[in-house]
C-alpha cells in the first residue's frame, strides 16, 4: 500500500469510528456497507471522496443542493458579510434581514408579505402550525396520510407515516390526515378546522403527483370553512418542480408558506415561513415575541439566501428545470420500459422524479451499485420502493445522461443479483 493509500484508509478509519462511537452507530454501519466514503470537497453538481473519486449528486441534499455546490455568488456574498457580522446581535435591525424579507415577499405568490426566519424546515412548519393556531383561534389542523413535514413534535404529528410517529406518542393533539388528492374527506375534515397543510407533491412519500385541480379544489375547500392554506414548499420550492413555487402549477395563492432547504443555495441553513399580513397580525400583533428565534435571520444565512435568489432568477433555473426535468423524465421511462421486471413506473415534476421499483429489495442493490459507479441517489423517506433523482437545477442533458447510464447498469446487477421479485 503506498502513503497516499495508506493515509487515505486511516481518514476513513479515523471519521468511521467516530460516526460509529459518538455519532449514529447503526448508521455508521449502513452507510459503510453501502460504500459511502469521506466527503472531502464538492463543486457543481460533484462530490468528491477521500481517494479522489467523483460522484455524480442525484440525491442533492434531498434538495438542497438547487444552485448545485459552492456556486461562487453565493460563497462571495457569504465571504463579503463574514468579514462584517456573523450573527445578528438582535437587538438592533439588519439590513440583510430586511433586504431578504422583502425579497421573498416580491416573489412569493399572492399576498403573502410577512417572514419568520429560522434553521430548518421543520421549524419552518412548527412556526406555520402555531401561525395557524394563533390566527384562526381554532385548534384542529389538517395534513395528509404520506405527505412529509418534519420530525420536531408538530412537524412529526403532521407528518403522515406511523412508523416515525409511533415511539413518540403521544404528540400533539387535534390533528388529522386524509388521503392525498381526494377533496371529499378533506370537505368533510376542514369543518372548524384551522388549517390544512400540504406538500404540492410529496416527494418523501414517493414524488407523488396530485390529480389536476387538486391544489385549487384544497384552496377553494379552505377558503369554505375559513380555514388556512400552508403550502410546504421546503423541498418543492425554488424550482424544483418546475415552476417558483409548487402551488404555481394551479395558481394558487396559500395564506402561510414554508420555505428551506435550496433557500441558501446549499451554503447555510436556513428555513423562512411566509403568511399574509392579516394572519401574522392576528397572530402575533399585540405579541411580537410570542414565537422566536435566537439564529433565524442571521445576516450570514440571509447574505447567502439573497445571492441564491438573485442568482436562481438571473440564470433562469425554474425554466431551465422544467426543461432538463422533462429530459430526465423522459430518460427516467426509456430505463423503466428497458428493465420492467425491476421497474414499475417512474413519475415527476420538474427536477425531482421518482422510479418505483416492483420491490424495495431491488433498491437495496441499485443504490450501492450507484454510488460504487459514481452517482449518488436516494430513497424517498416514506416509500422504500421509489428511488429518487433529484440533481441541482444546474444540471446539464450530458450529466442526465450519465446519470441514467450508470442507472442502467445498476438496476441491470441488481435483476442478475434477485430476479424477479414482487411487493
């Protein structure tokens, strides 16, 4: 073994371990099974390891990654506000808060206007759940089965798969979930109810596609019973389906967003829920310190999620989107009715599209075989069978191809290694 070898092993010996003794054992041993390395630099659309191997990112920090890795706007504006404030003392106002607030409410849809900061996405949803409840003075919050919102309390009772649910019980009281896409149980569930939750396309529970008129049907339905409209667009938003904003697709205007994940660029966390003036001033107008947070809206996080949406208007990504989403699309079926004993269907919008495999098993080869070929891919959360690619809006037709490529040829190892098998 040559030093270069040698000091390369005892890298990952040395980050292993400690993921194995302080971080998430039983995780550390997945990912080393799966033949996942060190993460040493990135650039791109590109990930590069500890013996210098790339990878293609199809998985893209399920979706974080929309302006791809470093772009350099960002990592500049970053670099500049570094060298004047890291974090807001917040006793004073900030000019790069100010700036990202308005700059979110000139691009959000309808009259959604006024901007919670904080980290996450999910503390985008417990800050929306809270709006809600303050707002309506109604308790009863409706979501669906499937859909994804985050795993802090709220979030997590909001979220619809049991099995990340059942070992917290009891959470939060007064919620209720009705299948995805159906409008008649929804009618039926938003009777006094607060709010209604929903992902424009779940794509944790397996980039579910709603039927035609559903979001506009969900709008109309919560604008009946005086409910509110939250439309989570953490990982929707941004482009990524194809279109600004999910709830674009059927013009509808939510009364509260929730906004993360590619909001920074993939350079800082940050998570912004948006509400009408209205619904905030009923809420917090006579207590404005009711819900905050100490780092939402620092000026590092807000510096980076201005440039990302100055640079994510300037280089036309949510056109450039829908066009490379069609093009993966399209490669995505042509792979699927080339290998239809592995493959049952393949859906998407935009750039985040879904291959359903006929058995989770299948995606327990394909995945490894993936990343041992350079391109990194995805489970959705709450369906194991549905592979997810999911690349920065970046993305060129050439890496598409590459991408399905090396697809191709793990999907075929993974038919030699089990056959056929069956859900």
């Amino acid at each position: 073994m040559t030093h270069e070898a040698q000091d390369q092993a005892s890298l990952f010996d040395t980050v292993y371990t400690a993921y194995k003794e302080f971080i998430n054992p039983p995780l550390a041993r997945f990912m080393k099974m799966a033949g996942a390395g060190v993460e040493v630099e990135s650039r791109g659309c590109r990930i590069y390891d500890h013996t210098g191997k790339s990878y293609l990112d199809f998985c893209g920090g399920y979706g974080v990654f929309t302006l791809g890795y470093l772009h350099p706007r960002v990592v500049a504006a970053v670099r500049e506000q570094l060298d004047h404030m890291a974090l807001s003392s917040r006793v004073f106002f900030n000019a790069k808060t100010a700036a990202l607030a308005k700059a979110l409410a000139d691009l959000a849809p309808g009259d959604l206007s006024i901007t919670f900061f904080s980290n996450s996405g999910t503390e985008a949803v417990e800050a929306a759940l809270k709006l809600a409840r303050l707002s309506t003075k109604r308790k009863h919050i409706v979501s669906t089965f499937n859909g994804y919102h985050g795993k802090t309390m709220g979030s997590l009772t909001a979220t619809g798969r049991d099995v990340f649910k059942q070992k917290f019980e009891p959470l939060v009281p007064e919620f209720e979930h009705v299948p995805f896409g159906e409008l008649t149980a929804l009618d039926r569930a938003l009777e006094g109810a607060a709010a209604f939750i929903v992902e424009p396309v779940q794509c944790e529970g397996g980039v579910i596609i709603p039927p035609d008129g559903y979001l506009k049907g969900a709008r109309d339905l919560c604008t009946k019973h005086g409910a509110l409209f939250i439309a989570d667009e953490v990982q929707t938003g941004l482009g990524r389906t194809g279109y600004l904003w999910g709830v674009d697709a059927e013009d509808v205007e939510p009364d509260i967003m929730t906004v993360a994940k590619g909001l920074s660029g993939g350079v800082i966390p940050i998570g912004a829920t948006i509400a009408n003036h209205d619904v905030w001033m009923c809420a917090f107008g006579d207590a404005p310190l009711l819900h905050t947070s100490t780092f939402g809206g620092n000026p590092l996080a807000c510096a980076a999620g201005l440039a990302a949406l100055e640079v994510l208007v300037d280089e036309n990504l949510v056109e450039k989107s829908r066009l490379q989403g069609a093009y993966l699309l399209e490669r995505a079926q042509a792979l699927a009715r080339k290998h239809p004993e592995v493959i049952a269907t393949v859906r998407g919008r935009g750039l985040v599209v879904g291959l359903e495999l006929h058995h989770e098993g299948y995606g327990g080869v394909i995945i490894p075989e993936s990343l041992k070929r350079g391109l990194t891919a995805a489970y959705t959360l709450n369906q194991q069978r549905v592979i997810r690619l999911e690349p920065p809006l970046i993305v060129s037709r050439a890496e598409i191809d590459e991408a399905i490529g090396i697809l191709d040829e793990a999907v075929a190892k993974a038919h030699d290694k089990l056959g056929a098998l069956t859900a």
